[in-house]
C-alpha cells in the first residue's frame, strides 16, 4: 500500500530489461551475465541513496529491477501452461531492500507438479547460482487454500502478491479462494493479527526504547506499520491511499505519519543492509555511529550525533506505535464491534463511559472547551473503572492537542486541572503516560516535550529520558500499592508518610529534564521545577522542596554508593545537607525509584541494603538532633560492647575474645555492626591453624533480605593479596561490590568482599556458597601462586564505548586518608589490575566501593602509604594517577 500521494515512476536506467533480455539470449556463460547485472543494480542503487535520491524509488526500484532479471530467467526454461511465478511477502508489496530475502511462490494450478519438476529445479538453482537469496515455496491452488485456512501467516504472506511471470488468471483464482467469505473473516484475522503483534512485541519488553532496537519487529517498527496494511487490506480489499481515507480507516495525517515514519525507518535498514553486507535489523551500536554520520549528523555542545540521531529515531517509532495502538483499537472498535449495543454512563455533559472506555459526549467538545483536554485525564484519575481511551476520542485528541499553546498553558482554569490531576491520588503516573503517549503532555510542559525521544549514548541511561521519567513515576506508584513488597520495603513505608504527593510527581517529572542543554542538568531541572511551581501557585515552602528535590536527586545515591557509609562524619554531613525527616523521605523515595527507572539490572540486594543502612543511619542522626553529634570513639565502643554481649551468650572463652580484638583497631568497629563482629570473631577463634586461609562466605539472612553475598578473608597480609583476590573471585564468574580492607596489629587480614552474581544478585545457595569458599581457599593458599589477570572476552557492547580514564585523588582527613576515585571502562580483571597498580606504587588499600554504570565503572579506593598515611605528596599521587591510567587504557 502506497502512503501519503506516491507513486512510483519506473526508472529504465536502473536496469534495462529488453537489453538484458538480448545480452542473455546470446550470452555463452549467463551465470556471470546475471551476477554482474545484479551488482551492477547494486551499485546505481547505492550510489543514488548516498546522494539522497528518496528511499522509496530506491526500494521500489530495487523490487522492479528484480522482476525484469527473474522474468529474463523465467524465459530460460520450458513451462507447460498452468504455473505462475509469484511475488510474495514484501517483495510482493513490491518492497525489496539491498539483502532482502526474495520470496517467491510457484503456483499451480494442478495438484500434481511432475509435468514441471525439471524446469522447476533448473530454474531454482539457477537463482542460487547467480547469488540470488530466495525463499521459495511451490504450492497447488488447494495447498494455497488448505494452508492458509490452517495458519495465519502463509495467508498474510499470500494477500501480498505479485504475477511476475506466467498467467494472471492463477493469481486471481487464489485470492477468490482466499476470500472474506470462504475464511478468515475481516474479525478473525485482525484477531490472529492483533495476538500476533503482543506476542512480537513481549518479546521486546513492549518497548520502544532500547538501546539496540530492531527496527522491523519492536513496537514502531515496520512491522507495525505493515500490521496497518495487512487489517485494512483484509478488510477492504487491495486499496490505494484515497480508499483508506474514504473509508475512515485513517486521516490524511495520520497517512503522513505512517509514510513519513515509513521512509525514516526505511532508510536506517536500506543503509544497515549496505553497510553490513546481510539482512540486518538490529540496530547494533557497532552500526548507530556510523549511520549517524551518514546522515548527516554532527557532534554539537553536549549532544554527540548518534544521540541526535537516536532521538529522531526514538520520536518516529514512538509516534508509529501510538498510531498503530490508535488505529487498531479504532479498527475493532469502529469497524468490527460498530454495530454492538455497549453500556453508556455520562460523566458530565462533556464526557461519558461507552463499554468501559472513556469518549467524548461530541465531537466538538475539545473546540468548545480546550481545557477538556486535561479534563480528560483527570476524569480517568478519578474513575480507575475507565479501563482506556475510545479510539476516536484519542483521534479528536491528536487533532486538537494544538490548541495547548502559550495562552492555554497560561491560563489559571488549566492549571488548575493539571494540579488537581496530581492531587487526585489516582494512579497519576498511568495518566501522565497517556497524555505522553498522545502527545499532551508534552504541549503543556514544553520542556518535557523537548526530553521527548532524548537519550543518553552509553549503557547505563537504558531509556530515553522521557521514557525513564515515566517508568520513576510508576515505581512510585508501585509503592504506594505494594505495600508488601519485599524488593522495596522501605519505598513502599515511606511514601505513605509523605504528607503532599502531588510534590513528589512534580519533583519526578522535572529530575532529569535539564538533560541535553549544557551544564548540571539537576541545577537546570530544578530552575525549571521551580518555575512550574510558582506557575502552579505553590507555597513558597512546596516550591523550594520541589527545587530541593530536583538538584539534589543524585546526592543520596552518590553517597551510599561512592562514600564509607560506615563513618559518622559522613553520615552526619549527610543529614546536615538533607535537613529534616520530610526532606529525607521525599529523597529517598525519589532515589530509589530513580535507581530502579534508570536500568533494569542496576536495583538489587546490595544497593538496597546500602539504602537502607544510609536513611536508617540518617534518621537516627535527624532525630537525635543536628547538634548532638556521635563521638567516633564512643561509636566504637558502643559497637564493641554489643558485641561482646552477644558473644558471652554463646562462648565460655570471651578472653580469648578481648585479645583478639586488642589487635583490631578501633576502624573496625566502626565498619561493622555488631553481629558481623560476632560472625568474623567465631569463624577467627574456631579456625584450625593448618596453614590455610580463613575463608567466611555467608549469604543475606533470611530476615534481612537484601545485601550481597559477605566474603570475609583472614590470612597472613602479604604484598598482592587484593589484586590475587579480585582476580580469583573474576574466575568464579561473580563481581565485587564492596570492599573492606583491613590488617590487625599484628599483620593479619581482615578483609570483606561484597559479592554478587552476573544477574545482581546474591548468591544464596549452599552448595554454590561452599564452591567459593573452596576456591578462594585454595587460589589464596600460597602466596607465590597467586594467578594472573583473568583473561576473558570483553563483552560485544563494551566495545564500542569510548571511556575517558580519570583518576580524582583527595584527602579524607578525618579518617587519615586518601579517596582515589576511578572512572575507567568496564573490563574483565579490571580490579586485579588495580590492585597490582597499588602493589607496585607502595599503596595500601583500606575500603573500596565499586560501582558498574554501563560501559563503566565509578570506582572509589581508600588508601594509604605502607606506613598508614594519607598519600599527600604530590609526586607520589602523580605516579600513581599515571600508572592507573597506562595500565587500564589499553
């Protein structure tokens, strides 16, 4: 089906087939006649689109100049009358792009196809010979009507055909048999069709946003716009734009849409195919780059050109799938159910509820009362029994949604729509995606509208930034409802403490919404989060919280994740920045779905359980009182008599236990709690001296779920201890997470490891726990055997990311330290090469806090010299910084 006022006009220079036609009639090896006829078509083709000749001649082109070269081939052999040679599939539509397979059907009329197995044979192999990539089927006229009576796909594949050689008369006895009347109905097949798009599209997350999408099959891609043309040819028969039109099908824009969607995707696979070779659809970031530049992209200030790039391709396929949502549901609504009796509730006198769908009382409701626009959507939030939209409301909906504009954003009736939406206590973020979805939200809050398609070139930012916008809101809201949840036990008691919601979606919809612009995007969001609220007509207090939120998004993440959480300067200088318990709770609920919107994999046990640890800690210092601040030493002790407590209840040789713990140091109480003390201190006293390290694996109890998997090493401290270790653990398949360095007084470890499983989580099960204790065991029981670097392929992706390696060393004069923070690219043995860094450098290690964003890593150590000073000496840090860089950049 042709979009949107095309037509294709054949061009004879791409290919002349009369002259082609006598080449091969006189031609002593037509083999290689064919084959450079093909790369020849190949060429013309390739050079027009690198000029920027339209996609759609080349692709049609391409279709025609086929047709000629197999009609030329056709006449090679001898057929008997009663065969036809078919197009079929997208070469069908007459869409063939550079190594698309080429679909042929060889019809017949008869069951019996011995008359023509010798020609049939010839003729196929022939294709194969000259490098032809062919899927070839021959059916009889019955096999046609039998098979595709039995599956929904071969009778999608034969609707779209071609003669492109042999009797017509075939091809027109087929489609008769395939008719509306003898199977699959117009209702059937959208039915099969429709369950046939869910399944394609679960398989892609049901999302348009990844970060190597397949442009045929996920939602917005071809498919989808082929799903279009498959329903309204079913149901209308073979159509030209006009008749889809005339049939109410569609709009002329909506034609548009699909065309200028068509030729935009189009594109990005014609050049896929060019530049790889083969029928690729996946838009790999070995690829993004490269087309970026193709098209003519350019890095500019703060936005790289594959991001520019991915933008448009994002907002194109994100329009492709609202439309196909829109036209499906208008299809079944509209077309196939039209004439079903449906229950009918007003609302109002603008509004009622058909079958359970919202719709507009007229279709004049929207010029009368733009603010119906928001009205709608308040009315959803109101009515959580209104299942959708009805589609031709969502119609009227795109066709008004110009009506937003600077006089409408302006006036106090809208905004105050827009704030009781927030107020509602519905399930305000399912609302705030529709309005996304229909393209309103955007036209109300233009600076959301710009972060509409916005991604971020890397590994780690796995969604456009409205996208995860939308996916933060909805963690919200999922705490707000799953009150049980043990994944997000503390989000879900928070939120109910949070005295004004409606502050907490505002401050979630403007978190990132200075992204693109230059600059800190949180102080941007927050100027902007600010501006709405005093737009808003929000208290002074609300709007600062609000503002507060926004610029400070990140600080609770960056200090669990990157600080000692442990020290209670840290935690102290936290909760001074934080304030109060309501700041507190908002930013917590905020970060954690922040965290768990941003990727995937990136919540799990471990970050939990720091979350955790960092509001407990916080609270305690809030409500003890900012001034009233924890002696270190008196931290220690209170930690050290806990302990001791505990163990005197189940231990008779507590002195044993007080001489141990002389060498320990006071740090060590600091970094604990108490029942780690106990657990560390059991497995040290119970521990047979056979030469052997202590080895402790313990996963999370079974009251505390979240966590890691604790690895705790006491052994004699020797020279590569770490960097053996890191490496060991890299060989089990497992990542560190946590670090904690320590050496008694009288030269024992007391190390602990965070560790978790490829997947982010904690490895749990006994017999996997005794197999790291095993081998750590055996990898670290000679010291001059300890292994090298692991050796292990770097994943694909990683690849093709280009990490700048910066090395940030300061000073951590409360705790007689050094903070050395590490940027680098992901890497197998990454951490066993900075541990031999440190070994070479005179470095002792104390603490390290790893952090895996993507394609990189954000890295915190805690070191000092071999004598326990802070490394100060300027020279010292340069070496150090130098080195780190020489061995990690390679």
């Amino acid at each position: 089906m042709l979009l949107h006022h095309y037509r294709f006009q054949p061009d004879d220079s791409l290919f002349d087939v009369a002259a082609f036609r006598e080449a091969s009639n006189s031609s002593r090896n037509p083999i290689a006649l064919y084959k450079q006829a093909l790369e020849t078509i190949r060429e013309r083709l390739d050079t027009r689109f690198r000029n920027g000749t339209d996609i759609r001649d080349l692709v049609y082109g391409r279709a025609r100049c086929l047709d000629g070269l197999l009609q030329v081939a056709w006449e090679r052999f001898e057929w008997p009358e009663g065969i036809s040679l078919l197009a079929a599939g997208g070469y069908g539509r007459g869409e063939l792009h550079p190594c698309s397979d080429i679909d042929l059907l060889l019809l017949l009329e008869a069951d019996d196809d011995t008359p023509f197995r010798e020609s049939l044979t010839g003729f196929i192999t022939f294709l194969w010979d000259i490098g032809l990539e062919i899927g070839q089927s021959v059916r009889s006229l019955n096999d046609c009507e039998r098979e595709a009576k039995a599956d929904i796909t071969v009778i999608t594949n034969l609707l779209e055909t071609r003669t492109i050689a042999g009797p017509e008369r075939l091809r027109d006895a087929m489609r008769k048999r395939l008719a509306t009347d003898r199977m699959w109905s117009s209702a059937s097949f959208f039915e099969a069709k429709w369950q046939e798009q869910i399944a394609r599209h679960h398989k892609h997350d049901n999302s348009e946003y990844h970060l190597e999408p397949n442009i045929k099959s996920a939602p917005g891609g071809l498919r989808d716009i082929q799903m279009i043309g498959w329903v309204a040819k079913r149901h209308f028969g073979p159509l030209r734009y006009e008749d889809v039109v005339a049939q109410g099908f569609m709009n002329d824009a909506e034609l548009l849409i699909l065309s200028q969607g068509q030729a935009f995707l189009w594109q990005i696979r014609y050049a896929l195919h060019m530049l790889t070779g083969r029928a690729e659809d996946r838009l790999l970031f070995d690829h993004q780059r490269a087309l970026a530049t193709l098209f003519g992209y350019r890095d500019i200030e703060g936005r790289l050109a594959v991001e520019q790039f991915m933008k448009a391709y994002y907002r194109h396929v994100t329009a492709l799938a609202g439309l196909n949502d829109m036209l499906l549901q208008h299809f079944d609504e509209v077309i196939l159910r039209g004439g079903e009796t449906l229950q009918v509730h007003p609302i109002n006198p603008r509004f009622e509820i058909r079958g359970g769908y919202i719709q507009l009382h007229d279709a004049n409701v929207f010029l009368r009362r733009p603010s119906a626009l928001l009205e709608l959507f308040l009315l959803m939030a109101q009515h959580p029994e209104i299942e959708g939209v009805r589609a031709d409301t969502i119609r009227q909906i795109r066709d008004h949604r110009h009506l937003i504009d600077s006089s409408f954003r302006d006036d106090l009736r809208h905004q105050c729509l827009f704030m009781e939406l927030l107020r509602s206590g519905g399930d305000v973020p399912t609302q705030l995606s529709r309005m996304n979805r229909y393209g309103v939200l955007g036209k109300y809050l233009p600076e959301f509208g710009e972060a509409v398609g916005l991604m971020q070139h890397d590994l780690f930012h796995v969604y456009t930034v409205d996208a995860h916008t939308l996916r933060l809101l909805s963690f919200l809201q999922r705490f707000r409802t799953q009150r049980d949840s043990d994944e997000y036990t503390v989000a879900s008691e928070v939120i109910h403490k949070l005295p004004k919601l409606e502050l907490l979606w505002i401050a979630g919809l403007y978190h990132d919404i200075g992204k693109g612009r230059g600059g800190d995007h949180s102080l941007l969001g927050a100027v902007d989060a600010a501006d709405f609220c005093r737009r808003h007509d929000l208290s002074a207090w609300d709007t600062r919280l609000v503002a507060w939120l926004v610029e400070q998004h990140l600080l609770m993440s960056k200090t669990a994740q990157k600080r000692d959480i442990s020290d209670p300067d840290i935690i102290h200088a936290f909760a001074r920045t934080v304030g109060d318990e309501i700041h507190l709770n908002y930013l917590y609920a905020l970060t954690v779905a922040d965290i768990s919107a941003t990727n995937p994999s990136l919540w799990n046990g471990w970050r939990a359980s720091l979350m955790r640890q960092l509001y407990t800690e916080t609270r305690r210092v809030l409500r003890r009182g900012l001034d009233n601040t924890v002696d270190r030493h008196d931290w220690a002790v209170e930690t050290r008599q806990e302990a001791k407590a505990l163990l005197e209840t189940s231990r008779d040789d507590v002195d044993r236990v007080e001489t141990l713990w002389q060498t320990f140091g006071e740090d060590y109480f600091l970094q604990y709690t108490a029942g780690e003390i106990v657990w560390q201190t059991q497995g040290i006293l119970d521990h047979h001296d056979t030469g052997l390290p202590l080895v402790l694996v313990s996963a999370p109890s079974e009251e505390i779920s979240e966590g890691g998997t604790k690895t705790f090493i006491h052994t004699r401290s020797v020279d590569d201890l770490f960097a053996a270790t890191a490496a060991a653990i890299e060989q089990l398949g497992l990542s560190i997470h946590d670090a904690r360095i320590a050496t008694s007084s009288d030269d024992w470890t007391l190390n602990t490891f965070i560790l978790l499983d490829d997947n982010g989580d904690a490895i749990c099960d006994p017999a996997n726990l005794e197999d790291i204790r095993r081998h750590l065991v055996e990898e670290l029981d000679d010291p001059d055997d300890y292994p090298q670097i692991v050796t292990r392929h770097t994943p694909r992706q990683l690849k093709h990311f280009k990490v700048p390696i910066e090395v940030t060393i300061e000073q951590d004069p409360a705790n007689a330290r050094t903070a050395l923070e590490l940027v680098a690219p992901d890497r197998p043995g990454l951490l066993a090469r900075v541990g031999r860094v440190f070994m070479e450098q005179d470095i002792a290690l104390s603490a390290a806090k790893i952090a895996t964003l993507g394609e990189r890593v954000e890295d915190v150590f805690f070191i000092t010299d071999k004598q326990g000073q802070p490394l100060t000496d300027a020279a010292a840090q340069a070496r150090l910084r130098e080195r780190l860089c020489e061995v990690l950049d390679v």
